[in-house]
C-alpha cells in the first residue's frame, strides 16, 4: 500500500511541476510540421505539387491525389494553409495537391496532358495511391470548363470532381447528354457558385442538368463572389470533400481507429 502511495504522490508532484514549468514560461509544444511545396515543370507546363506533413515523416505511406486547376494565384498558398490546418484534424486524410496555374491547349491535347501524361508523371515521382478511386479533379473560374470536360471524359482516371464557381461555355453543357453514362461512374461530385459571380447562371444550367439526368450530385450557392472566400472555401469545402470521398489510409488521429 505505502508503494502504492508513494506512485500516486509522484505522479501528482510531476503534474504540478509540469503545470508549474508552463506558468514559468517553459517550452511550449514543438509546432505540427508543415507541408511542403515544390514548383515542377512537366511537359513546358508550370506545376505545383503540395505535399503533406505526414508525407516526410512516413516513407511507407501512399496519399490520395486532388488535380486542382487554379485560376487565382492566391489559391496555392491557400490549400497549403489549409491543408495544413485540417492535417491536424481528426479523421481528415491528407492529400498530395498537384496545381495547374493555366491549362492552355486545344480540348484532346489538354485532356491527354492532364488524364494521362501528367497523372502518370505524378504517380511515378511520388507515393500515390496509383488508382482512380484514390484521385480527385477540381477546377474554378475559366478552369472549371476544362476541368469539367476532362472529367465528363475520364472516369478511369478520377473518381471524384469539385467544380468552384466556374465559368461554362454553351458547348460543354450542351455536350452533357452525350457524357451521361461517364458521368455516373464518378463516385462524387459537387458544384458551388457565388452569387456576385456572372458565371452563376452557367452553374445554375449544370445544376438543371445533371438533375434532369439523375446524376447524383451535391450543389450549392453562396453569398459573396468567389475571389474573396477562396481561402474559406478550399478549407471548408473543397478539401474536405476530397478527403470524405478518396479512398485514402485512415488519419491514426481518427476515433475510428484508435
């Protein structure tokens, strides 16, 4: 009992010296590591990978992979920011982030560049998971429309498509008919647009659209334009949407698995 005792009475004077030690001013906790970025070129194409924190500190783990077309340049220390921030969330599975600040090339050439060439570049430089369920396609602005088309197109390659207030042209949502059957084999996809935005009535059509074909989706407005709640945005919306809907190995912080 007295060696009983005697633990308690340890373990309580240590508590009170580490509370004591922090009222002293010690050392706070180590800061989380952050991700890092790094600026590729592929094929004379500009392109910016993020990866997550936990991509340095574990050699045998593979990520999921989100190919976002960016219109802003704001948007790629937005998603390292906010990557970042959720990486330290519970359950939240992190993602490597590849940007492309432009995409210009005819329809086939772009296609080919990004569902293919690109995909293939990605997957052999660094630890993905190399397989459609575990890839996502986002784009916004003027790179939503390419964007769109790459994923009505390429169900083999993502699994999963986020369109932010983008700009569609007649003859993509004309050409929605045709990519039905494409376009149900995507296991998610969602679409939002701001309500100062001129592309909002272009959205409005794909929301009719791919209600009239059945196509599951989910679909949203908000108050504001796009440029100024990109940052609140990708990190409430856009990479949580990622990391519910790739199938990627579980974050070890998640209550499901501890």
């Amino acid at each position: 009992m007295r060696s009983i005792a005697a633990t308690a009475a340890l373990a309580v004077l240590a508590t009170a010296a580490i509370a004591a030690q922090g009222r002293r001013g010690g050392a706070p906790p180590a800061p989380a590591r952050p991700g890092t970025v790094e600026r590729l070129t592929v094929r004379d194409r500009e392109v910016v990978v993020y990866l997550p924190p936990s991509y340095s500190g574990d050699a045998t783990r593979r990520f999921p992979v989100v190919y976002l077309l960016a219109e802003r340049p704001v948007e790629i220390p937005a998603v390292a920011e906010a990557a970042d921030r959720l990486a330290r969330a519970q359950g939240f599975s992190e993602p490597i982030v590849v940007l492309l600040p432009e995409v210009s090339a005819g329809p086939a050439e772009r296609e080919r560049a990004i569902a293919e060439d690109l995909v293939s570049y990605v997957d052999g430089r660094y630890r993905t998971i190399a397989a459609r369920i575990s890839r996502g396609l986002a784009g916004d602005g003027t790179l939503g429309d390419p964007a769109l088309q790459i994923a009505m197109k390429r169900p083999d390659v993502f699994s999963s498509f986020y369109l932010e207030s983008a700009t569609l042209t007649d003859a993509t949502l004309h050409a929605l008919d045709g990519a039905a059957a494409n376009l149900q084999r995507l296991y998610a996809i969602a679409v939002d647009a701001a309500t100062k935005d001129a592309p909002i009535a272009s959205n409005q059509q794909l929301h009719e659209a791919l209600t009239r074909l059945k196509i599951p989706h989910y679909y949203e407005e908000y108050e504001g334009g796009y440029a100024e709640n990109v940052r609140e945005r990708i990190g409430t919306r856009v990479l949580p949407f990622f990391s519910r809907n790739l199938t990627a190995p579980a974050n070890p912080t998640s209550p499901a698995v501890q």
